[in-house]
C-alpha cells in the first residue's frame, strides 16, 4: 500500500499518501470523547509505530497532553502504542 496512489469509485480522487490518511483517521478517532473509540485508535496506532514512530509518538502525546482526566486505566493503555505494544 506505501506509495502507491488509490482511487476509488464515484468521483473520489487518488490520495498521494495513504499511510498519511490512515494515521489522520486514527487521530480523528481518538479524539471521539467514548473509551472504546480512543481504546481502538490507540491500538490501531500501536500497529502503525513501526513505521511511522514519529507520527505516533506526536498524536499520543498530544492525545495525553489534552485529556489530563482520563482515567489511569486509559492512560496506562495510551503509553503502549508509542513502544509498539499492542495487546
């Protein structure tokens, strides 16, 4: 998939850079105020910080730096991702 245009149906254009559009995703889930989105953005992240560690380092601690109440359970889970852990 890296580097590679796609196009889809309907009048809906090439993206240059999907690995971009797929990290954008993921941050704009996290940003969804409900666990289980944030739990699922987290882990979807965690996959993508091989490749891209910077990108996933800056989008969780952006995540951390703007949501100081969330619950210790969350914020234990969130520092996984930027190790490349996953559960």
């Amino acid at each position: 998939m890296r580097g590679t245009a796609r196009a889809g149906c309907c009048g809906v254009t090439a993206r240059e850079d999907p690995d971009a559009e797929l990290l954008a995703v993921m941050t704009d889930i996290l940003a969804i105020d409900h666990i289980a989105c944030q739990e699922s953005a987290l882990h979807g992240l965690g996959h993508w910080q091989p490749q891209h560690p910077d990108a996933v380092a800056q989008t969780v601690g952006s995540f951390l730096a703007q949501s100081p109440d969330i619950a210790a359970p969350l914020r234990d889970y969130a520092r996984r991702p930027r190790a490349g852990y996953v559960l």
